[in-house]
C-alpha cells in the first residue's frame, strides 16, 4: 500500500445536492474525483475514499499530486 503524503489531509470539496436529493461533493483540486451520498456523512465518507484513491493512482502512475490552492470566493 502507498503512503499518502500530506497533499491528502485536507482538501476543499463542493457540496451540493442533485435533482434526486443526493448529494454531490468534487474535489476542484483533483480533477474528475467526485462522489456521492444520500446524507451528508456519508457523501463526505464517500469523498474521503474517492480522494485517498485517487491521490494513490496518481502517485502509483509517477505523476504529481496537485495542491490544494483552490480559492473560494463568493460573487
């Protein structure tokens, strides 16, 4: 098993919630890692999962793991 460095301790997700009351969480730092839950634990459960391993493909493949510099701003 590969060790997670520090770059998946902490990242910024979106949550929101579909048309089916599911609700949605992406991750803007890691491109194409989004997951889903019918309750807010679990979404945020799911997305924990989904960035941990998508952070081990990266890291499996020899390419770098983005930071997390996403900015929140709202307009």
């Amino acid at each position: 098993m590969v060790k997670l460095s520090q770059a998946s301790q902490t990242r910024k997700v979106l949550l929101y919630q579909d048309e089916d009351a599911y609700l949605i969480v992406e991750v803007p730092s890691l491109p194409g890692c989004v997951s889903q839950g019918a309750t807010r634990d679990e979404a945020l459960r799911n997305i924990r999962e989904a960035i941990d391993l998508h952070i081990e493909v990266l890291l499996d493949r020899g390419q770098p793991v983005p930071d997390d510099n996403i900015e929140v701003v709202n307009v």
